[in-house]
C-alpha cells in the first residue's frame, strides 16, 4: 500500500482546500497507475476536480478535502488491483472514480477490502472483475438464477460479461455447450444478400459477441470449440421448436426481438441451462409501432421467482468517458420529449 503523509488534511475545515501526497513504494506499479503520458492521472483531475502531480513514485493531490479524500481513495484502490497483478485499462479507473464518488468521504477505507466486495470472474486466460456496483449486482444475479436479464445503454459490459459467465460454466464443465443467439435486424440499413454458410451469414450480426469470446478464452479453443459444436452460433429464428438443455445460452441485442420472437425463445430453456438476455431498450430498431420483446418480458417477468434482473444506466459505462455523457444527453433529451404522464409504447 501506498504511504501517505499524515498532516495534510486532517485538521483542515471541510470548506478548505486540501493537499495530500502519496508515495507508492514499487515504481515499476506506479508508473502503470499513472498511465502512459499521465493519461490516468488526467482523468482522475477531470472527473473529481483536483490537481494531480506526480513526481517519480509520488504523486501530490490538491483540490477541494473530499474531492483529495476521492482521489485518494481511487489510486490506492487501483493500486491495489496492480500488486495483485491485474493490468489497469481505462475502464477499470473510470470505476474507480465513481465508486469513490458514489461512496462519499469514507475515512477508513481500505482499498484491499474494498475490491473484496466487488464480484469477480475467474477464467482459465484471465480474471474479470467488475467494475462498477451495478456490474457486481449482475454477476451476483448470474450466479443466482437460470434467466438473467441485462438491461441498459451501450458500454456497460452487458454482453461481455454475460460471455465471461457463459465461459466459466463451460470451463468448469458445468454447461456442456455455449449458445449464442442474436436477432438479424440492421440498425437502420438494409445489408441486403450476405454470401457464405450459415456462421459467415451470421458472423457480422455477432461481432461483439465473437470479439469478448476471443478476448476471454484462448483463440485455438474458441476455434476448435465452433467446429466441434459446443460453442454455437444460432440466429434467432432458427431457435424455434428446440430445447437448450445444459447448456449457457445468450441472447444479444434482445430490444430487437418482437414480443412473440421474445416468448418462443424464452420457452427453449431446458433442464440445466442458463440464459442470459441483453439489450438497449432506448435503442429499438423494430418496424414502427411494434412492442420491443425486450421491453415487454421486462415489465411480465420481473417478479418472477428464478428471474434475476439488472439495470444499467449511463452512471455505469466503463467505455470511453465521453460515451457516458453521450448517453446521459440522449437520456435527457428523450426524457424532455415524453409528454408528462404518458407511457411509451413499448411499456419501458
């Protein structure tokens, strides 16, 4: 753990502003936490509004007290996640950051402690842990029950971390077999005529799902796993009239699946299965006037004994910071442009 100096703000008022220096001891792991050109440090100024300068393996934080308390709080909590041997994007200190704000002035936080409380993923290339309170709340309901769904704007980690379940049920030898399923509708553009088999048809609509498989299981065995059938790719149509038993099943883009397309592909759960629904619903590319399957199973099945739900807003996008405040501006604008008192259509 870092060493801090004891005498910077303890004795200063709350309204005062604060100076707090931080001496990490291994520098290899500071200059990993620093981020390459300082970009980390940026960042952490950016969002809580404090100064950050480092200096060889210390860095001095001024600001606003609570605002040095936050900052501190996030080094030392991904400081933490480096001595353990994790590697650090920049998903992983945007997390930090708004678990510090969301915690408040915390005094006696440890940050070992802390990341203890938040669920993780084992797998045989990597360890995935989540990064955000609602990430945590969804792995924890992937755990718990056979359907899950994962409701929420782009970047949150819906699908990969309904791939990284999938993959640990599959390594542990817990599923025999990965399905992944996802409606062939084009956001607003017509594709026409795709040449090839079935997977190259496919593959295009699957993308994101291909690209968190590659990145969470060794790519010699995802390949021999597609040829072998036990990971397969199956659209959405083709689901009808089957019965997925042990097996992890995962339904991508779900806001594009019409109500009944939603209903025939829930009725497939068989015995030792686990499914696993995600999608935007305020990114609906549905013929005009259709109800959203997504939006719909929603609203019936929330209530449901065996039915984990996790929703995720824009506080919980570990992509690009700027993707956030994208969300949370198209967010308000929709929200401005809804009659008071009036529900959609898509009863979302």
């Amino acid at each position: 753990m870092p060493r801090r100096n004891p005498d910077t703000s303890s004795l200063l008022p709350p309204a005062e502003d604060a100076q707090i220096v931080l001496a990490f001891e291994d520098n290899r792991l500071a200059l990993a936490l620093f981020g390459q050109y300082g970009q980390n440090l940026a960042l952490i100024e950016r969002r809580l509004g404090v100064t950050a300068d480092s200096r060889g393996n210390h860095v001095t934080l001024g600001g606003p007290r609570e605002a040095c308390e936050q900052a501190r709080r996030v080094l030392e909590n991904l400081y933490e996640q480096l001595s353990r041997g994790h590697e650090l994007g920049q998903g992983d200190v945007e997390g930090a950051i708004r678990l510090a704000i969301a915690q408040g002035s915390l005094f006696d936080y440890d940050a070992a402690t802390e990341r203890a409380g938040f669920e993780e993923i084992n797998l045989r290339k990597r360890l995935v842990r989540a990064r955000t309170p609602a990430q945590s709340a969804y792995i924890r309901a992937l755990r718990k029950n056979a359907l899950v769904f994962g409701a929420g704007p782009a970047g949150t980690g819906k699908t990969w971390l309904a791939v990284a379940h999938a993959v640990a049920l599959f390594e542990r030898k817990e599923v025999d077999r990965i399905i992944l399923s996802r409606p062939a509708v084009e956001a607003g553009e017509r594709l026409g005529f795709l040449p090839g088999d079935m997977r190259e048809k496919v593959d295009p609509y699957l993308r994101p799902i291909y690209d968190a498989l590659f990145d969470l299981m060794d790519t010699r065995i995802v390949e021999r796993a597609l040829q072998t059938g036990e990971i397969e790719i199956a659209p959405l149509a083709f689901m009808r009239g089957r019965t997925l038993a042990n097996a992890a099943v995962i339904l991508d883009e779900a806001q594009n699946t019409s109500s009944m397309q939603m209903k025939m592909f829930l009725t497939r759960l068989g015995e030792n299965a686990r499914m696993i629904v995600t999608g935007d619903p305020s990114q609906v590319d549905l013929p005009p006037g259709q109800v959203s399957g997504l939006s719909e199973a929603l609203r019936l099945l929330g209530d449901v004994e065996g039915v984990g739900t996790a929703t995720f807003s824009h506080e919980d996008v570990v992509r690009h910071e700027l993707v956030a405040r994208i969300v949370a501006a198209y967010d308000r604008a929709g929200a401005s442009a809804r009659p008071a008192g009036r529900k959609r259509e898509d009863g979302a």
